[in-house]
C-alpha cells in the first residue's frame, strides 16, 4: 500500500479519539493554534517532523508507527 498524507491524518483522529483527546489539547501540545492543528487534520496543512515526533510521544508510539501505510499493530500506543 502506498503511503499519503491522508493516512497520517486519518492515524492522528483515530488516535485522539481513543484518546479522548481534543484539537485544542493537541494544539497545546505542538505549540500551535487550534486553528493550525484543524487545518493540519484537514489536509489543508501538513504536519512537520516536530509535530509527528510530539504525537508519537502523546500516543505512546512511534513515528514509524503513524505514518505506517498498512495495518500494523501498534506496540502499546494507539
């Protein structure tokens, strides 16, 4: 399967919803708007390497692991 961006955004909602995790609480934690972190979700942005490194930490897993273009399990995150 090839990778796109859509994939990333598509891990990181479906990771702050079993989370529980709201945009502005993820805005707090990249050091961004909410504003950023919605166009960020909607593809309208992307997301930088700061802010994958950021949400590996938040969601307990790694880089690899959201940007993963298969259905991998995830070690304890996501």
């Amino acid at each position: 399967m090839k990778y796109t961006e859509n994939m990333l955004t598509q891990r990181v909602n479906e990771a702050m919803r079993a989370r529980k995790i709201t945009q502005a609480q993820l805005a707090e934690v990249l050091g961004l708007s909410q504003q950023h972190v919605s166009a960020r979700l909607l593809g309208h942005t992307r997301f930088t390497v700061a802010d994958l490194a950021a949400m590996a930490n938040l969601f307990n897993c790694t880089p690899g692991e959201l940007l993963a273009a298969d259905d991998v399990l995830f070690s304890e995150g996501l």
